[in-house]
C-alpha cells in the first residue's frame, strides 16, 4: 500500500462492531482515533448493516459509549436502501415494509407511506425484522407474486449473538420469500453493494479514492470497498484474523491490527 494512497484520504466510513467496539465495549483506542480525525480535518461516517435500528437508536448506542455524533455521521442499510428507490424507483411511495416499528418510522420520515392489510403498495421492502409475523410475511409474499418490486435492506442470514439462540436476519426471511414466490430480489442494499458507500461519497462530494473503508470483515466490507473503489482497510480487532487477512488481502488493501495502527499511518 503507498504512501500516496493514503495521503489521499479525506473522509473515514467506520463499520462498528469489531472495529470501534466489540459487543458492549468500546475500544480504547477508539476516542484517540477519533479526535486524531479530528485534528487532521478526515471526516468520518459510522456504518452498519443492521436495518432492525433507526439513527437515533443508534446514536443513542453510540452516546452510551461514550461518542457524541449526530445523525450526518450515521449512514445505515435503511438510509442506503431510501436513497436506491429514490434514485431507481421515483415514483414509487407506498410500500409493504417487512421490519421494525423503528425501520418503518425511517421510510415515514423520508416521505414513504407505509400500507397495511389488503391496500395495494407499489414495492415491498424485506429489513431485518424481529417482531415478524407469519400475516405479514404471507402478504408481503403476495405482493411480491404479484410482481411488485422487491428491495432488501441487506443480505445477513444471521445476526451475531452471544446469547443461545439464532437471530434470523434479513438475508434468511428473503430466502423464504424467494423459495415461496421463485422471485429473489430486485436489489440487495448494505454491505458489500457498493451503493452503501456510494451514498457517502455523494453526501460529502468525495472521489472512490478519497474515502477509506475500515472494517474486520473481508466478505462485507472489504469486498464492497474494492467494489466502489475506495480503500480497503481491514482491522483485526473482530472477525478476520492474521492468516485469514493474510490470503485474502491483496496489494491494494491495508491491513492493520487496529485503528490505532491506521491513525498512525494517517498523519
């Protein structure tokens, strides 16, 4: 990786867990990288997959750890998948929402109005649910039989969890709805489609090789990183080990033990 790469850096997009935090606890070396940011004029953008939370759910996650942010510095597979059907579908305004009551206040916010029952949608949007129904699942089944556009936030199977049990996520519910309707999604959003980032970039008027994109998963974050063409920084404070990054990294990704460690190449 050279120099003049990272000299290039204008704005950091921060997965969270297992690279500012793990679980509950955030990482000493977290703050300090933080405020080094800071004093280097490298804005940053905290980044997750997780639809089931709205951004004032998650800075008030954040705020518990200790990190003031407002909701510029939050872009999530919801804010990600708001900005696709902006875009892709413009016209479209009522949607069948499979999700929580704070994923469907996110698209109520943005200008979408959220049906029930038997009233027609023109989309349905698949989120992570963990409140989901077996009505609700069979009618956002008929809407997708019925040929409405079919958009899910993100591609998890499974949420991590240290407690015993398996959290369906987002990735399994479409899997059930692809295996009942033969219609698999229209469009995938959060980690690794390169849209998730691309909304950074356009939200802060930055070049692919402007922003940095620093996680501890080679399969989501690094992979979309290498797909928007920004830089690729994988951390080893979560999922990925050393072995692990070292077959998968390849000359133009950065491989650091810790954000402390890429702060320090930053300046």
């Amino acid at each position: 990786m050279s120099t003049r790469a990272i000299s290039r850096i204008r704005h950091v997009a921060l997965d969270m867990d297992g690279t500012i935090y793990r679980g509950g606890t955030l990482f000493d070396f977290t703050r300090p990288f933080l405020a080094k940011l800071d004093s280097l004029g490298v804005g940053y953008t905290f980044l997750t997959n997780n639809s089931s939370k709205s951004v004032r759910d998650y800075l008030k996650h954040l705020e518990r750890m200790g990190i003031q942010a407002g909701p510029e510095r939050l872009y999530t597979s919801t804010l990600s998948t708001i900005d696709y059907l902006r875009e892709a579908y413009p016209e479209v305004r009522k949607l069948y929402l499979v999700g929580t009551p704070s994923l469907r206040g996110e698209f109520v916010e943005a200008g979408f109005t959220v049906v029930e029952g038997d009233e027609e949608p023109q989309a349905v949007v698949v989120g992570f649910d963990t409140d989901l129904s077996y009505p609700r699942l069979c009618k956002a089944a008929w809407w997708i039989s019925r040929d409405k556009p079919f958009i899910a936030t993100h591609p998890d199977r499974i949420c991590p969890t240290d407690q015993p049990t398996v959290l369906v996520d987002c990735g399994s519910v479409c899997a059930c709805l692809q295996a009942a309707t033969g219609k698999a999604p229209t469009a995938v959003l959060g980690k690794p489609d390169p849209r998730m980032l691309t909304g950074i970039l356009h939200r802060h008027g930055l070049q692919p090789d402007q922003l940095a994109m620093v996680g501890d998963r080679t399969y989501t974050d690094i992979a979309m990183a290498r797909r928007a063409g920004a830089l690729g920084v994988l951390v080893l404070t979560g999922e990925t080990t050393a072995a692990e990054a070292q077959a998968f990294a390849t000359a133009d990704d950065l491989v650091v033990p810790s954000l402390r460690e890429f702060g320090e190449l930053l300046g």
